[in-house]
C-alpha cells in the first residue's frame, strides 16, 4: 500500500500546530488531515512488524486509533508537552488504544476483560516505523515540491531534479533534451533539488526530530532517492 498523496505543510510547523490546535474546527480538521497523511501508513506498518498485529487489521486498527485519539481535546497538546518525536508518541499511544479497544470488545461479547493471551508488553518503536516515515516523507515531499515548480514554472527544473537523482541520467544528457547546456541543467536541478530539500524539512520538523538532526535526516531521505 502505497502512502496517501501530500497536502501543503506551512513553513513554521509548531507555530501553525499551536495555532491550528487553538483556532476553530476548521483549522483542527485540516491540522488532523495533515497529520493522518504523515502518519498513516507509517503506522500500519509498525502493526504489521510488532505484536500489536494480534491486535486487529493494521488499516482498521490505524484508522479507528485516529478517530478515537488524534482527534481528542488534549492528545496533541499534550505531545508538544512530552517532548518526544510525533511518531513515537503516536506508536505508544496506538499501543494503549488498541489494548483498550480489545478490553472493550471482550467485555461487550461477555468473554471478561482478561487480556492474557496477548502482547503484555508495549513493542519498541523500531525499524519498520522508522523506514515508512522516511518513505512517506519522501512521498510526500516528492509530490509537494513537484507542485510547487509547475505552479511556478519550473516544471523543466523538476524534471531536471528527478532525471538525475531518482534515474542517474547525466546532465549532459538532459541538457540535450532541454536544449540548455550542461552548466544550466546542474543549476536547474539545484533549484528543485532546494524546492525538495525545504518539504522534507517542514515534513521531519514536524515530527520533532531534534533540531542538530534534522540535517542529517534530510539528507538520509536525499540519498534515498539514488537507492
């Protein structure tokens, strides 16, 4: 299952979650879609590598832990108090709904509350979580940066980015394709390749990834991309 497609993630990502976590129903809504789209699938696939699998449908679990948490007066405002990553305090806090819901479920059919036959133990957040973060950022900055040079004409730039990075395709070859030389292809790239690098850092800023990390992580997710 691929990750779901990106909606624009303002420039100051804890200013706009403070203000969007105090503004009206609009603006949580929006603060919420952003945040599923993030998180998602990032999130299924921790379900799938732990013990929370016996727990339910990584898609249904997910999505139900949304509805239930994500959206609840305080969760995310006590996650800016916590300081932890996004991830991590979404992962715990999937663990606890998902034990809860099960104690539910068992209570409603009358089989009683005792939750001994499963995971006791709430898993580490480990690599799985951590791989399918990087993959939807990249996704999603990917789509996000691709946006942002159509909707300023730098369409050629773009492709230009994604020709050499992703496919290895020399700059000489595509100053062919493009008529410009091979110096301008270069520069053409390094423009989009800035329009990437800024959607990737809104993106891991937003997770709370310590700030001497967060160069560091944008560039794991650049290498990616020739991987």
């Amino acid at each position: 299952m691929p990750p779901p497609s990106a909606h624009t993630f303002p420039v100051t990502n804890r200013t706009w979650i403070h203000e969007s976590l105090a503004g009206g129903e609009d603006a949580r809504k929006a603060l919420w879609r952003q945040l599923m789209d993030l998180y998602n699938w990032p999130l299924q696939a921790h379900v799938s590598a732990t013990a929370l699998g016996a727990y339910g449908e990584p898609a249904d679990l997910v999505n139900g832990f949304f509805a239930d948490r994500l959206v609840a007066n305080g969760y995310l405002e006590a996650w800016q108090a916590s300081g932890k990553r996004l991830r991590t305090w979404l992962a715990n806090g999937l663990w606890f709904y998902a034990r809860e819901r099960r104690r539910s479920e068992r209570r409603h059919l009358g089989t009683g509350a005792s939750l001994d036959d499963l995971p006791d133990q709430q898993p580490d957040v480990g690599v799985a979580l951590d791989r399918a973060f990087a993959h939807t950022v990249t996704q999603l900055a990917i789509e996000q940066a691709e946006r942002e040079c159509e909707s300023d004409g730098l369409a050629n730039h773009w492709t230009c980015f994604l020709a050499h990075h992703c496919h290895g395709r020399p700059y000489r070859e595509l100053a062919e394709s493009l008529g410009v030389t091979a110096g301008r292809a270069a520069v053409m790239a390094r423009t989009a390749s800035t329009r990437f690098r800024a959607a990737v850092r809104r993106l891991v800023e937003l997770d709370g990834i310590e700030r001497h990390r967060v160069d560091r992580a944008i560039q794991a997710i650049v290498d990616s991309l020739q991987t």
